[in-house]
C-alpha cells in the first residue's frame, strides 16, 4: 500500500495581511489618540462623521509608529481634512 503524498505540487507562498489587517497596538504607542477618539464616539453617539478629525490623527500615529502601512491620507478618505485644523465647539453648544 502506498501514501500518495504530493508535497512538491505546491509550495507554500507568505503574503502580506489583507488591507485592513495590522498588529495591534501592544505597547501602547497610540492609546491616546485611541481614546480621544473613542471618546469623541460616545459623545457624539457613535456618529464618525463628527469624529474625522480624531480618527485622522490616530492612523497617523498607527502608521509613524509601523502598525499600519503608510497611506496617503487622501486615499484613507482625508482628502479635505489634510492641514485644515480642528473646528472648536464652544461649551454652550453641547446638550
């Protein structure tokens, strides 16, 4: 009886994580921005379009610190953010 074992039929390729998969933060290098943002989420109950500007800042943290790819900002959706500053919200405005 034999064992048909084809191990030279294919070989093993590595490549690169999906778009979107990156290590995670262990020692963490961007928890500040993370929590900015997450802060912003909750107050603005989890819209992310009123959070643009903190989510900006934490991809670029990620990405100066080798946890993500480096992308231009425009094709991470950034296009009208990049060097306009922040709108401050004045205290009255909040509920």
């Amino acid at each position: 009886m034999s064992t048909a074992m084809n191990f030279g039929s294919k070989s093993f390729r590595p490549r690169a994580p999906d778009k979107g998969s990156f290590p995670l933060d262990h020692f963490g290098e961007c928890k500040a921005f993370k929590e900015k943002f997450m802060k912003c989420l909750r107050e603005n109950s989890y819209d992310n379009s009123k959070c643009r500007y903190q989510s900006k800042d934490y991809l670029e943290c990620r990405m100066d610190n080798q946890l993500m790819a480096k992308e231009p900002m425009e094709r991470l959706g950034f296009k009208d953010l990049i060097d306009t500053p922040p709108i401050k919200e004045s205290k009255d405005s909040r509920p």
